[in-house]
C-alpha cells in the first residue's frame, strides 16, 4: 500500500469539521461513537453513522416528493377572474410561447434539470460507495461536492416564482397566485440538501482502501 492513499482513518486520525484539528481516535474499537475535538471540545463522527441509509432514505423521500411537485400547478394565473393553473412543464412552455427564453432557460434548469441531476447523482455515489464498482474516489469526491454546491440553487425556482407573484399582483386585471406545487418542490430541495449532507465522501476513500488490501 502506497503512503498516498493512507487515509486518516488508518493512522486512527480524524478531523474535526468545526475548527479543523487533527484529533486521535483513541477508541478504535468503537467507531460508532462520537469524538470530543481536544480543541473545540465540539462532538463529531470519524464517519457519519449510517451514511449511506439515510442519504437514500433523504433521497428516496425527495424523489417522490418531486412527483406531485410536478403535477399540480405551480402558478395560477387569473385573468379577468378566471384561473388558469400550469405546472412546472407547462408553464415554461408558456414562457417560450412568448419569446421569455431566458426565464424559460432558468426555470428548466432550476427546477427540472438540477434536482434531477443531484438525485440521480446520489443514487449513483451511494451505489459506488457500496458496491466500489468502477469506484474512482477522486473524481467521485469532486462529483459529490459539485452536486452539493448545486443543490441550494434549485430555490431560485421558488423566488422566480415569488417575484412573479409580486410583480404580477400589482396589476388589476392579471394576477398570480402560487400553486400547491411550490410546496412540494421546496420539499423536494430541502431533501436533497439533507439527503447530500448525509453522504459521507471518505466512505469512498474507505472502499478504495478496502479494494485494494483484498485485491479485488
Ligand atoms: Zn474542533
């Protein structure tokens, strides 16, 4: 085994999330328990326990709840009294019926392409953390801290959705209201967020540690 890829973890190392020290794992044999930074006196895990159920769990719940994020409408446009409801889909197609191609741009990014990208992302990292097929943790890290940089502009969805609310309100006869989809895509975001803080990226490194003391 090369010294590279020695990981903390093996020389009973770990570092403390809140201020950065190198703490000793003295406790080797429980690794389950959490560690008293020497420096910050904060609490923390060498490995977040149970990593990988609760980001697929997250995950999982973020994924249905991106359902009826898309089936009910989004926004409800009442023009002389009357209520026209669109969803997520069809509502960026009325935006590029009428040439607004930049904020068709942002809300099909923001709202279709992101979350799906982060939750198919997840789903990827957890099953190559499990399984270690085609494991490659330096890539793989860079994927995961990309995926979680991504996830709070998702909500800009929500404040284009806000803004047109407010900015349409003010007219007399158009007006705009929001849709119980906002609900269920804000739900949708904050899971994923909760789901990518769940992963522990070193499992990764653990995997490859582990491959390559069994030789396979
Ligand atoms: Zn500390």
């Amino acid at each position: 085994m090369s010294l590279s890829t020695n990981t903390a973890k093996e020389s009973n190392l770990a570092l403390c999330p809140k201020c950065h020290r190198l703490n000793k794992v003295t406790d080797d044999a429980n690794q389950q328990n959490s560690i008293r930074c020497v420096r910050c006196h904060g609490r923390f895990y060498q490995r977040k326990p149970n990593s990988l159920q609760y980001t697929l769990a997250w995950n999982t719940v973020a994924l249905i709840a991106f359902i009826p994020a898309n089936l009910y409408p989004i926004m409800i446009i009442y023009s002389l009294g009357i209520g026209d409801p669109s969803t997520i889909l069809s509502g960026i197609g009325q935006f590029v019926d009428q040439g607004l191609y930049p904020i068709a741009a942002i809300i099909f990014t923001a709202s279709i392409i992101v979350p799906l990208l982060k939750i198919v992302g997840l789903y990827l990292l957890v099953y190559r953390a499990y399984t270690g097929v085609r494991l490659r943790p330096d890539k793989h890290s860079k994927f995961y801290h990309a995926l979680e940089f991504l996830g709070p502009w998702s909500m800009l969805d929500v404040f284009v959705v806000a803004l047109l609310v407010a900015v349409v309100e003010l007219g007399f006869v158009t007006s705009v209201a929001a849709g119980p989809a906002i609900n269920y895509f804000t739900l949708t975001v904050i899971f994923t967020m909760i789901a990518a803080n769940s992963f522990d990226p070193r499992l990764l490194w653990d995997k490859k540690e582990l491959k390559e003391k069994n030789g396979y």
